[in-house]
C-alpha cells in the first residue's frame, strides 16, 4: 500500500506542486476498481458494479461496446445484492448491512440512509413500495420500511430453514432462496407481520431465483437450473430441470430464455419456452467466475469475479456474442519510471500504462507471466516481479511498448514482496524466509545468501541504508552490510 501512495504522490507532484493538501485532485485513473467484481444491476444507460472491496462503480454503458466508469462511492464490505429504484440504490452489503445511495447526480453518488443489522450478513435485497425485503444468511427475511430514505427502520422477520441467500417478489409473497434448504414461501400482504405458507426442498443450493409469470427459475448450485410452477404458492411443484455443467450461481429470465451464470463454465444460455423440458442452446466463456448475471433488452451483463463486467450481445440468443468488457481485475502493485508506471497486475502479468498525460492514462504493453504477479520494481531498463510460486521474473522494458522476459530466479516458497539496491534483489518468500540475489547481469541473476524467517508470510519488505526492513508480526531488522551474510540485528514487535 505504500508504494501505491507513493506512485499517485509522485504523479501528482508534478501538477500540482505545493498546493495544499485540499486542493489535490485526481487527475488521471486507469484499472479503476482494484478488486473483484460480484454483482450488477443495469437501468437505463448506467451499469451498477458490487465489488468485494472497492465499492460501487457507476459504468456509463450509452457506448456498449466501450462502457466507461463515470464515478464510484465506498462501501465497507462485499456489495452481495443491487436494486436500482428511480435516482436511488439499494445495496445489501454483508455486514455493513442496507445502504441507501442517491444517484441523481450519476457524477456525484451519494450515502443518504443505512440500517445496521448488528453483524448480520445482508445477501440480497428486492424493494417494493415503502418497503426493503432483505435476505439475511443465517437471520431469514429482514423488512426495512425506507418510506424515509434516510431513516430506514425494520419492522419484521421471520427466520429460515437454512441460509438466506436470494429473494425474489411475486404479488403479495415473497419467494426466498434459503441454500440446503430450497425456497421458502412468505405472504407479505402485511409487510409487519409476515407468514410462511410453504417451503420446497430442492436437491442443489439455491443461490439465485427470479419469478417470470407463473414459474420461478432457480440456480441451484451443483444441479444446476430448476424450474417450479407457483401458481399454487403453498404447494410449489417441480416442472423442470436441466443439469448445468458446472455450479449455476445466478440467473435471469428475459423473453424465451434463460441466462444462468455457471461459475467457471461461464455464460449457460438455456431455451424455456416448454418449462417442462429446458435445453441448452449456447454458452459464452467469461474468463473467470461467473458469478451474477442480467439482462437488459439485448445484451446480457456477466458479473465475472476478477475479470469484470462481461457485454453479451443475445439480440439472437443462440448465437451470442461477447462485444465489450469492462475490467475491474486485481492490482497488486505498481512502480513508476519516466512517463510509464509498471503495473502488478495479478493473474494478468505485467501491465504498461503511459502516464505522460496525467488526465488520460493509455496501456501500451503488457507481458502475460506464468503465474501472480504480486510485487515490481524498476531498475534500469529491467522490472523485476515478485510472482508466486514462479519466484521472480525479470522483464526487459527498454521497449515499454514490447515487454520481455529476459529472466528469472526460482524462490523456494512464494515469492510475494522484492526490493532492490545495488544490483541486488531482497525476495520475501513465504514458508521461506528472504533471498539475496545478484541482477547485475539481469538475464541470469544469481543466489548470494539466504535468511531464513521460520513460517515467514509476512507483509512487505523495504531496503534502506544497509538493512533490509520486513513486516511479520511487527518489525524485522536484518543487517545487509555484508549481503553474504544477512543476520538479524533487531524486532520490533506488533503492540509494542
């Protein structure tokens, strides 16, 4: 994290000199949201991301094939569910419960209400009128009356077999996805004094359901899609079913279709025009884990974990096409050399972003890796990164359009923090301890010494005056005068 603030310092030293620290603005932003990406909510021409730890993104999709962030508002845990009512938000965000955002101003997001369930985690949420229906994990059906938007009050609950983790409304009921448990039937007539009618068990996890007319559509996990008739709300049956590859988290009903998000086997595009009997009839790859999907006219958007926000054109459902994405990918870490920041891109390597103009940022080259890119450094013309269980790469940037891996020495353990001085490298790895290792020739960098740090997964590591500096539970100091012999000169425990 220091380095990050280190590098925006750096760059915003350069525009805005020594103005006060009030007046420092972002001026430029590339990879916005440093995280991954777990729900969305499309209306009109705005496309809505829950992310695990970077907040809410607002995406301006009027252009579909190249979607832009237009702004973004932190949330303090994992947005799980997003309903968009008219110029507001309605985020079921784990532990930090209902959050109620103005989005009047698209540009300008704005907290007005939140209702803290003291610890529980909020999964879902679905609005209707005066009142928010939240489904709460291992605490059922939550009612919040949000008549007043900014002070939201519950008014009822009622409790569930099993975890709550999705609900959808249909007239006065309320349908509950409750995991082992399969769904669960409340009458919300009176919104203060809810009802059970019914429960149907069903053979997966329900982790998502949606009512369309007189059936609602399930992804149930392991066994994949089910659909049940509701016309008799206290005796749900079973009409179809149809086994998805691999696990079916979320799912959305537009027209004869059904688009069901299947985990790793990515976008499942299912024909439902006889419920009785539901076929596949296309799928998309989405690059990671499909996690939510929605659909919106003719495109459907794919919530897909560290690689973003996925557009899928259904305009015909059996030959989809993927026309755009959105990235809101892992950034580990990033390092600034000239006009070019080198960016730690996780499982996507090594990232070359031209910073000349601050306002418009611009990815020039990349170098895919064998594995995590964690930590980076720039020396020269070479990067060295950090990178797993691959130990540590080094690139050749001398060509910061044409990156290449020149290269590497192998770490015991997994190589996740590196610092440089004097053509020498200090390579944290954990279960290891700290490598020293000669890069003055930069294609075949050598072992010097090694310092062992029994059970070392530690933080970060820093190099200064003779000593290298390693977070583990406080402070470690180790003596490098001699870089053959690192020995250990000082510890600084944590609470001390």
């Amino acid at each position: 994290m220091h380095k990050y603030i280190l590098i925006i310092l750096l760059i915003l030293s350069a525009v805005v000199q020594a103005q006060d620290s009030s007046n420092v603005r972002q001026i430029g932003r590339i990879y916005d949201a440093w995280t991954y990406t777990t729900s969305v909510t499309v209306s009109g021409n705005y496309a809505y991301l829950g992310t695990k730890y970077n907040g809410l993104r607002i995406i301006d999709i009027s252009d579909i094939r190249n979607p832009q962030e237009i702004s973004w508002i932190s949330i303090p845990d994992e947005i799980k569910g997003i309903t968009v009512v008219d110029d507001y938000v309605f985020i079921s965000a784990k532990t930090s419960g209902l959050r109620i955002i103005d989005i009047s101003s698209k540009e300008n997001p704005q907290l007005i209400g939140i209702y803290d369930f003291q610890g529980i985690y909020a999964i879902d949420v679905k609005v209707v009128g005066d009142y928010a229906y939240v489904a709460c994990w291992n605490s059922g059906l939550r009612v919040v009356d949000v008549s007043d938007l900014n002070n939201p009050r519950e008014i009822d609950y009622i409790l569930s077999e099993s975890t709550a983790t999705s609900i959808a409304i249909s007239g006065d009921y309320a349908l509950i996805g409750v995991g082992y448990s399969g769904v669960q039937v409340v009458n919300i007539t009176t919104p203060d004094q809810l009802e059970e009618v019914g429960v149907f068990d069903t053979p997966g996890v329900v982790n998502d359901l949606v009512v369309n007319g007189d059936f609602v559509y399930l992804a149930d996990g392991l066994n994949g899609l089910m659909i049940l008739d509701i016309t008799e709300v206290d005796d749900l049956q079973e009409t179809g079913h149809f086994d998805t590859p691999d696990y079916a988290m979320s799912i959305a009903v537009s027209g004869n279709y059904a688009y069901i998000a299947d985990r790793y086997e990515g976008l499942r595009i299912m024909d439902i025009s006889s419920p009785e009997e539901p076929f596949e009839t296309a799928y998309v790859s989405t690059m990671n884990v499909a996690s939510e999907v929605f659909v919106e006219e003719n495109h459907v958007f794919v919530a897909d974990l560290s690689s973003g926000l996925q557009v899928i054109n259904i305009s015909n459902p059996e030959e989809p096409q993927r026309i755009s994405q959105y990235n809101t990918g892992s950034i580990c870490d990033v390092a600034l050399q000239g006009d070019y920041a080198y960016v730690a891109a996780g499982s996507a390597g090594l990232k070359v972003v031209d910073v000349s103009d601050y306002e418009e940022p611009v990815e020039v080259g990349k170098c895919n890796l064998w594995d995590y890119a964690y930590e980076i450094v720039c020396s020269g013309d070479y990067v060295y990164i950090a990178a797993n269980d691959s130990g540590m790469r080094v690139i050749d940037v001398s060509n910061p359009e044409e990156p290449q891996e020149v290269g590497h020495f192998q770490t015991p353990g997994k190589a996740r923090h590196i610092s440089i001085e004097d053509d020498i490298a200090y390579i944290g790895a954990w279960q290891s301890g700290i490598w020293v290792v000669d890069v003055s020739s930069p294609e075949d960098p050598e072992e010097i010494a090694f310092h062992e740090i029994r059970g070392y997964e530690g933080w970060d590591i820093a190099v200064a005056n003779g000593y290298v500096y390693v977070a583990y539970w406080g402070l470690t100091v180790i003596d490098i005068s001699n870089p053959e012999e690192p020995r250990e000169v000082g510890r600084f425990p944590v609470g001390a």
